[in-house]
C-alpha cells in the first residue's frame, strides 16, 4: 500500500461522534484523518484474527 495513492471519500458523521474522535486524535497527536485511519486499521487487523461471524440465515 505504500506506493498507492490514498483514496478520498466523503464521510458523514454525527456531530458528537466528531467531537469524541477528534478529541481522542489530539490525545494521540494525530490528525483525525489519522485517527480514523488507525482505528479502521486496527478494525481490520482484529477482523482477520476472528473468525466470521455466521450469517444470520443460519448458513
């Protein structure tokens, strides 16, 4: 991922939950675009050492 150029999305976010994420990114001295991508890393990584969820159809 290192040569690829970043991706850009718009992102709509209740205002409180903003609030929280950029107060936590400034504790961690991150920008909150930082923030968020470290959060949605650690997501994945904890996703992959799980194992799926069963579906809720029972299959």
């Amino acid at each position: 991922m290192a040569g690829e150029p970043r991706k850009s999305f718009l992102l709509r976010i209740d205002p409180k939950l903003w609030s929280e994420v950029e107060a936590w990114a400034q504790e961690d001295l991150r920008s909150v675009n930082g923030q968020i991508e470290f959060l949605l890393k650690q997501a994945v990584a904890r996703r992959k050492n799980q194992a799926p969820p069963a579906d809720e159809s029972g299959n």
